[in-house]
C-alpha cells in the first residue's frame, strides 16, 4: 500500500485555539443561526468576511453568496399558562400555526395506543366528535405503537375540530428539529412525563403563537475557493453546513457542535492549504437549510457553478467538536480504496486514536451530491458528551481532541487524493 507521507504538517498551521474561538463566536452571537432576528444571516455574513480574510476566491458567479428560498414557518414568540420551562420540560413545534388555542385535556386511552393506528381509524373519528374543542395527549412511550405519533402530528395538520395535539415520549424530550413546509392547521406540543403530571382532565391549557409563514423564506450558502473557479480545473469539494436551530422563546440553541464545530474546522482546514500549491482547486462551502431539509446542499447540487464531474472528492465536515474516540467515515464502507488512503495517512502520522468506517448516510450535506454520482465522505467526530439539538450543546461540553490532528490528516489526504 502506498504511504503518502505528510511530514509537512507536523507543526500545523492552524492553532487549536483559532478553531476553538471562531465556534464560540459562531455558537454564541447569532441567535442561534435560525430564522428568527435574521439569525442564519448574519452568521452567513460573518463566514463571507472570514473567507475574504482567508484570501479565498468567491465560489459564485455572484460573489461569495448563492441565494435559494423555501417554505417554512418562523416562529416568533409564544406562551402556555403552564410553568414549564421551553427545552426542559416541552417544545412547541416549528409548524405551529399562528393563533390562539385552548381547551381541556383528552388522553388518548394506552389499550387504543398499543394498537396500529391504521385499524383504529373510526374508532379516532369517535372520539374526536366527541371530545371537541380538546387537547388529545398521546403517551406515546413504553408498549406504545410509536406509529401514533405520525397520526398525533396527522391531526394537528386536518381541519379536525380539536385544539391541538401533546406528544409524550417519556422522561427525555427528544432532540427537537425545525423541517420546512407550510404550518399545521393546530399547534403541537411535546412534552415530558413529569410535565404530563402536572395536567388533570379539568385543566384548561391555552397556548399562544405568533408566527409567520414564509413562502420564500431566504438563505444562502457561501463560497470560497483557493483559486479561481474555471470549468476545466478539477477540485476538491469541502461542505459543512452553518444553520442551525434558531431559538424557541428564550431557549437558545447554540448548536456548537452541531455544526459551528464542522464550519470552523471547514475554515481552518481550507486556510491551512493555502501553501501547498495543489495541481487542483479546493473550494469550500459552508451551506445553509440543512436542518430545514439540506436545502440549501440540494440548491448547491443542482446549481453548481461548474459541471459535477469537476469534482474530484467531496468531504462533508458535521459534528467536529469532540475527537476523544477518533472520527467516523460516512461511505468508508462504500469507497474502500479512498478509505484506506485516510486510514494509512493516520497509522503514518499517529493523528487521531481511530478511523471507524460505515456505509451510507442520507443524514447530512453530502447525500445531495452523493445522489448524483460524486465521490463523498461524511466525516464526524467521535467520543465526548456534546447536546444534540437542544439548546445545551455549547461550547463548554466539547473537548475538540480531533482538531490538530484532523486538519493534518485531511490535509495530507486531499494531497494525496488531488495527484
């Protein structure tokens, strides 16, 4: 096997500490990088100045940014007269439709809960006529039939005459998630057992929303690359989304690790390699609407500002805050011949504990090249105690182990790949 030395990075070029403070700043000055108070925006300004400051060449024909739209539903304030507390104790979801909402509280019954939904139809029918106007309470968890919660979040998209739909998981709320579309017809609250506790049959529960549905809602993705981009020269494709889950209320979900971690190490890896005087382009994109629906990789995909075919490799770079455990290789799998480059890349250097392989993954950026033939890895970290999707993952629950000997071992692989 052939063993691509990168003797040349031992000292590094990037510091640790540079990454470390361009993820505090991305975690914690944009409203959590969503869609309200412009979040995702001005965070996508900041990552344009930073690549002007690298000395990277716009990606577009336009300059640094590539504008693409879609629906979805902001949502700007909203209150429950209960003392829960957003993030701890409930969510409300994104499509939440703008309103006012109040009514007393049905249970759904468990024996009907441990039933597929399907075979349940008129007996639901019955029930709703005859508790108008109410709550329905899923407890969806134990032997429940976890299909009934696709039929609650169904209910509060009909024009059912009810006031809206409570989901119960259990102890944890789940990692919340903002997916673009038009508004349900009633909001839908989610929320813990403890909250469940909390509420009687006799309960009025009145929620408030103030959203506003955006046929076109406005993001971009934001360009650079090391050389001027041509249609002939080959390159090597670097993505990592910036978006992330804007705020709920108070709760602010900073998203350190998911992904100003990926974006920052995007940045600091692309400005390493700007000395190496490759035989190809490296361009890198930091995408916007991937938590939306990876609208704004599919945008990219389908508007790229040269053929597909010029691209040689694609590394999508998601969740790079931790390292203790070494990193994970989307497609290690699938491109085993790419795979053992990196691996032997990192026996040589000793850069990272280990390299883990797996198969395919639609979870992020790179499936929206993937889809049209372009070679890709989808590299995570490993290890650690980071948040997902709640507003506690900040920087202060990553360690960033696998910054220093990342950006050598990528470095010397996209040399490896770019010969």
């Amino acid at each position: 096997m052939v063993i691509y030395s990168i003797a040349f990075l031992t000292h590094g070029q990037v510091l640790r500490s540079e990454v470390i403070e361009m993820v505090r700043v991305l975690s914690d000055s944009f409203d959590g990088r969503g869609y309200q108070n412009d979040g995702a925006m001005r965070s996508a300004q900041w990552i344009k100045a930073k690549m002007k400051e690298i000395g990277l060449y716009p990606a577009f024909e336009n300059g640094y940014f590539q504008t693409f739209h879609f629906p979805f539903n902001v949502i700007e304030d909203f209150n429950v007269n209960k003392s829960w507390q957003v993030g701890e104790d409930f969510w409300l979801h994104n499509k939440s439709p703008n309103g006012s909402f109040e009514g007393k509280i049905y249970e759904v019954p468990e024996k009907l809960l441990k039933e597929n939904p399907e075979n349940s139809v008129s007996e639901i029918k019955g029930i709703i006529k005859k508790n108008q106007g109410k709550w329905f309470l899923f407890h969806i968890h134990d032997d429940a039939n976890t299909e009934w919660e696709g039929l609650a979040l169904a209910l509060a998209q009909m024009s059912t005459p009810i006031a809206g739909t409570i989901i119960c998981k259990g102890k944890e709320l789940p990692p919340y998630g903002i997916p673009e579309g038009e508004p349900f017809k009633k909001p839908v609250l989610t929320i813990t057992h403890e909250a469940s506790q909390s509420i009687s049959k006799k309960d009025i529960l009145k929620v408030t929303v103030r959203s506003q549905f955006k046929e076109n809602q406005e993001a971009v993705n934001i360009g650079g690359c090391l050389k001027p981009i041509d249609s002939v020269q080959k390159m090597v494709l670097l993505t990592a989304h910036y978006d992330h889950l804007g705020r709920l209320k108070d709760a602010v979900f900073h998203g350190a690790h998911d992904n100003a971690s990926g974006t920052a190490f995007m940045l600091a890896l692309i400005d390493t390699m700007k000395t190496l005087n490759l035989p190809i382009n490296v361009c890198a994109v930091a995408t916007g609407g991937e938590e939306t629906g990876l609208n704004g990789a599919i945008h990219l995909s389908e508007n790229f500002p040269v053929s597909l075919d010029s691209i040689v490799f694609l590394i999508n770079l998601d969740l790079w805050g931790t390292g203790d455990e070494g990193i994970m290789v989307v497609n290690g799998k699938i491109d085993t011949v790419a795979f053992a480059i990196l691996d032997s890349l990192n026996e040589e250097c000793d850069c990272l504990p280990q390299i883990k392989a797996r198969g395919i993954s639609r979870a992020s950026d790179h499936w929206a090249f993937q889809e049209k033939g372009v070679r890709t890895f989808f590299i995570y970290t490993l290890g650690g105690n980071p948040g997902y999707h709640v507003p506690d993952d900040t920087i202060d629950r990553l360690s960033f182990k696998a910054i220093n000997g990342g950006l050598r071992l990528l470095t010397g692989f996209i040399k490896a790949i770019s010969q």
